[in-house]
C-alpha cells in the first residue's frame, strides 16, 4: 500500500507538472502571438506614414580611365540643338523626357553611329544637381544623371562605350570625381557602369512621408564588394 500511495503521488506529481507546462506553454504562444500583433500594428502604422521609397547604389569614378578605342562607325560629340531636336521627335517618351536634363543646363555628350544619334549622357554640377536628398555633390563634383539608349540602337553596349568616353572627358581634368545612383536592381545599368570602369561605393536609403519631406540614409559600400 505504502508503495501504491508513493506511486499515486508521483503520477499526481508529474501530471500536475505537465498541466503546469502546458499552461505556461500556451501563457507563452499568448505572449508570442500579443506581442507579433503589436508588431505588426507598429509596422502598419509606421509604414501608413510612407508614401515613397527610392534605394540607389551609388557608383564613383575619380582616376583617369583609358578609354576604348572606338570603332570607325562611332563617335562621340558634344550635345548641341541637332541632337536635341533628333532625340525630341523620337516616338518613344522616355527618349523624350530625357532630353529635359538637357533643358536644365546639364552637359551633354551624344554617341553618334553611322553618324546618326544612338545614345546620350548628361551631368549636373553642384549648380544644376537636385538629387542631393540621394547622394550630396561637392563643388568640385560631377553627377551622371542621364544615360539614354534608342531603343533600336540597344543591346551594342553604347551606354558602357558612352559612359567612359564621356567621364574620361570631365574627370579628372575638370571635376576631381563622378558620381552616379542607380536603382538598386537595374540590372542592365548597374552593369554598364561596371563595364565602363566605375566602382560602386555606397547605397542610398531614402523614405518619404505624408508630410512630403524626404529622409534618407548613405552607408558606405567597400570597393570590390
């Protein structure tokens, strides 16, 4: 009997002991599942305030780069009203639109195949640079802000061709270094750059709420990575 009552006890024992755990088992899913509610709440809240997001990595150039040679059919000239008026009739209106950077005092530079225009580029100096909320611009800095390839001309990798010729031509006998933010997935453009000998070197966070204003965060990005 005596061992009987010891086994009784300790089956009580241990099935209080299982309720026990099983109760602060659900004490704790009750908790867990409170506070991912409150998270989540916080986060809807939080992001209800966001109306607009850009993330650009930022790609450099600051050293003399040899340019290609270029082949027979292709050359590079400075963006004048010609080309303006060319780019402008395109059917295409992101060709189009383009052309307000150049309209905003940014220099031009056209490639020319078979003398006709296949692609341009634009930079901004500190003087005509708006993206500042993106990457800030020094004085002595260049932005690139424009790459455009007709689209019957791509696919010939005139932007990478387009890209060294035109820095080759500004860094750094005129601006000590080039910038560049391009959208952090842009494939196509991300690997122009690369081609044309630029390095990325940061990544832009940038957030804007109801209030209209922009808030935005640069972190460092170590070469070669």
């Amino acid at each position: 009997m005596g061992h009987n009552g010891a086994s009784k006890e300790a089956l009580q024992m241990a099935s209080q002991d299982s309720v026990a755990s099983i109760l602060e088992a659900e004490d704790v899913k009750r908790r867990d599942a409170s506070l991912r509610a409150r998270i989540k709440d916080f986060l809807k809240r939080a992001l209800s305030r966001i109306v607009d997001y850009r993330i650009n990595w930022i790609f450099a150039q600051n050293t003399a780069v040899e340019s290609p040679a270029l082949p027979p059919s292709i050359e590079i000239a400075v963006f004048d009203e010609q080309h303006l008026a060319a780019f402008a009739r395109h059917p295409d209106a992101r060709v189009r639109s383009a052309m307000s950077f150049d309209r905003a005092g940014c220099v031009g530079f056209v490639l020319l195949a078979d003398a006709e225009p296949a692609a341009c580029i634009h930079f901004a100096d500190r003087s005509s640079y708006e993206s500042s909320s993106t990457w800030p611009l020094a004085d002595n800095e260049v932005a690139l802000v424009n790459v455009t390839t007709l689209p019957e001309h791509r696919s010939q990798r005139y932007a990478s061709l387009l890209i060294a010729q035109a820095t080759s031509l500004l860094v750094p006998s005129r601006y000590r270094q080039a910038f560049a933010y391009i959208w952090w997935n842009h494939h196509a453009s991300l690997r122009a750059f690369r081609n044309a000998g630029w390095q990325r070197v940061a990544i832009s966070f940038e957030i804007s709420r109801r209030n209209g204003r922009w808030h935005s965060l640069h972190l460092p990005w170590k070469v070669g990575r």
